[in-house]
C-alpha cells in the first residue's frame, strides 16, 4: 500500500489531501497534510506521519480505508491552530517568538550553524508558539528572515534571549520525582552523579546546552569546571563531572546503544559524548 492510495480514499470523503516529504533532523519522512475544507497557498495545515500506520497495515492486512479512517481521527484530535498567519511577518512578534533548536548537521533550508564545540551537531532557529494546551514549532528560513526584515545577528540573539531564558539543570534524582509525583529525597540519585539539561517543558531543550552563563553557575554549584555532555535527544543533553572516574571513551558506546534501542530516529543526536570545558 502507498500514501496514494490513502489519499484517494481520502478525497472521495469529501478531504483535501496532499502528499508531503519532509526531512526531520536528518530522517526522511513522508506524510499527508490534510484539511476538511479547500487549501489554499497561505494556509497552515497538520502533517500526518503514515509509515507506521502503512507498516501496520502491512503486517495485519488492513485495508487504505483503515488508513484513512485513522488520519481523520488524528486530525479531529489535532486541530489546526486558530493561528494569524499575518504574524509571520511582524517583526516584533517574530523576535518574541524565537528560539534555538539542535539537531545532527544537515543541508536543511533553514537559518543554522555548526556547534563548534560539539561536531556532528547544528543549532538552529524556529518559531514557538503555544495556543491552548498545545505548542507549535516552525523552523526559520533565510527568506523568513528577510520577508519580515529581521537581521541575521539580531535573530539568533533574540532566540538566545528566550531560549535561555527557560534554561534548567536539575538532578536524575529531582527528574525521577517529578515523574513519579513524588517529593525529592537524595536517596532518588543513583551513584553516578549525572544532571539534564532542558528546558521547563522539556520539548527541543537540548539547546539549554548552549547556555554557557547557566552551566557556569551550575557547575561552580557542584564544584567542577570540565563536564562530559551526552547528547540524550533533540530535548534534552545530561552532564557528568569529569572527576566522576569515568571518560568519554566510556560513555560514547552506551549512547550508540541508548540511540539504536530508545531514541526514535528523528529525535536522536549523534552516537557520541562531549567533554565541555565551562
């Protein structure tokens, strides 16, 4: 079964359905974006992800009714934002919602550069909004930039300035309270003294890493200078000290395993650590 044939029962119930590709930090991906009235040129409009539901189909033999009966459900549950599409060319707006993401080195047709001090890496910038209960991300193109009259610099230091602004560290321990609804006890902190870096609603956090006046703090805090980064996912990064008895050489193979077994392939970072000098 392919995305056509699911498009084809989609528009004869009435959808307008187009086939989409998209490049997801480094991941091919191939969707459908849907609408239950006419797309037009200026319109926003959800992407719906089918490989996993082909793949269902595949293996149970299900039909592209099925297929198509799930993608409208997804879309009932995931409205398309009630979103002024006139702000993507207000400046102040724009500089009030900017933010910086990481992901693996790409080609991307964005506004990106290099981590230096952490290769394979790129940061990135994006727009965030959140309306209601839910967030909505747009990366920020070269063109966006120039349409809205927003200078290179003044851009990535206004996403600096939100992004930062949310920066948090906290303990694996505190985080095991938090997911458990618990109050915090030191007896929650594993033997290794290891720390997430994120942001407060840990979505895209990763570039909390970037932060460099936050782990300052932190790690004069904790009484170290040098620190070794593990890229976990594009949400989050985990420190350790550098005199915690353990090096990167180390830790670089359990991050390959941690990828390849836990992390979903577009949220993954690079198969190795960092030691970050602060």
């Amino acid at each position: 079964m392919k995305n056509m044939d699911v498009l084809s029962v989609l528009e004869e119930r009435g959808y307008s359905a187009e086939i989409t590709e998209k490049v997801s930090n480094g991941v091919e991906m191939e969707g459908i974006i849907i609408s239950d009235g006419k797309m037009g040129n200026e319109g926003i409009y959800p992407v719906i992800y089918t490989s996993d539901l082909i793949a269902e189909v595949e293996m149970y033999g299900k039909s592209a009714e099925y297929v198509a009966d799930k993608v409208i459900k997804i879309l009932k549950e995931n409205q398309r934002p009630d979103f002024n599409i006139d702000l993507l060319q207000n400046k102040r707006w724009l500089l009030a919602h900017m933010y910086i993401g990481i992901q693996k080195e790409s080609e991307e047709d964005m506004v990106r550069e290099n981590c230096e001090k952490m290769l394979g890496l790129e940061k990135y910038l994006y727009i965030k909004d959140v309306i209601g209960d839910d967030v909505y991300t747009l990366k920020i193109t070269d063109w966006l930039l120039i349409r809205s009259g927003i200078e290179y610099k003044e851009a990535w230091k206004a996403a600096e300035r939100n992004t930062f602004r949310e920066t948090r560290i906290i303990s694996m321990g505190h985080v095991m309270a938090e997911l458990l609804h618990m109050e915090y006890s030191p007896d929650m902190e594993c033997g290794l003294k290891m720390y997430v870096v994120s942001n407060e609603m840990r979505s895209k956090g990763a570039s909390a890493i970037l932060d460099e006046e936050a782990l300052f703090r932190f790690t004069r805090t904790i009484g170290v200078k040098r620190v070794i980064v593990i890229p976990s996912s594009i949400h989050e990064m985990l420190i350790v000290p550098v005199d915690e008895g353990i090096g990167v050489d180390d830790i670089t193979p359990i991050v390959k395993e941690v990828n390849e077994t836990m992390v979903i392939p577009e949220e993954r970072l690079t198969d190795r650590a960092y030691v970050l000098e602060v």
